[in-house]
C-alpha cells in the first residue's frame, strides 16, 4: 500500500478522461459549428404521419369510455353493506 502510487494512478486516470472527454466535446462543438449535425437525410418515400383507422379506432374508445362516466355520474352506484 503506497499512498504515492495510489494518487499517481489517480490523477493518470483523471488526465485520460479528461483527454478522452475534451476531443469528444471538441468533435461535438466543430461538428455544430460546420452546421454538420442537423443535416437532415431526405428519404424518396414519404412515410405515413398518421394511421387514420388506428386514429378512429382510439377517439371511439374514448367516447365510449365518456359515455361511460356520464352514465356512472348520473345514476348513483349501489353498494352492499357487508356488514349487514
């Protein structure tokens, strides 16, 4: 147990990720700077933004799941007393 070798290895270990952090950042900032990163790659084939059925198929369930609660709201539930 050398407390001198300990802190060598630690502050070896702290320079590397420090080199290995700052090119990244250094990559990430060039790239945003050349404007490079938010080129956008244009596909031939339009894709399908919206499933109309699917889209029914949701807005139906909500409904009957409003109607639902109107009717649960309207009419007072009945409950058993178990202790009777």
């Amino acid at each position: 147990m050398n407390p001198d070798r300990d802190w060598k290895i630690i502050l070896v270990v702290f320079f590397v990720i420090n080199i290995i952090l700052s090119s990244f950042l250094f990559i990430t900032f060039r790239d945003l700077s050349n404007e490079s990163a938010f080129d956008i790659v244009s596909t031939s084939t339009p894709s399908q933004i919206l499933d109309e059925k699917a889209l029914e198929k949701v807005l139906e369930i909500y409904s009957s799941k409003e109607e639902r609660m109107k009717t649960l709201l309207k009419v007072a539930p009945t409950s058993t007393d178990p202790s009777l």
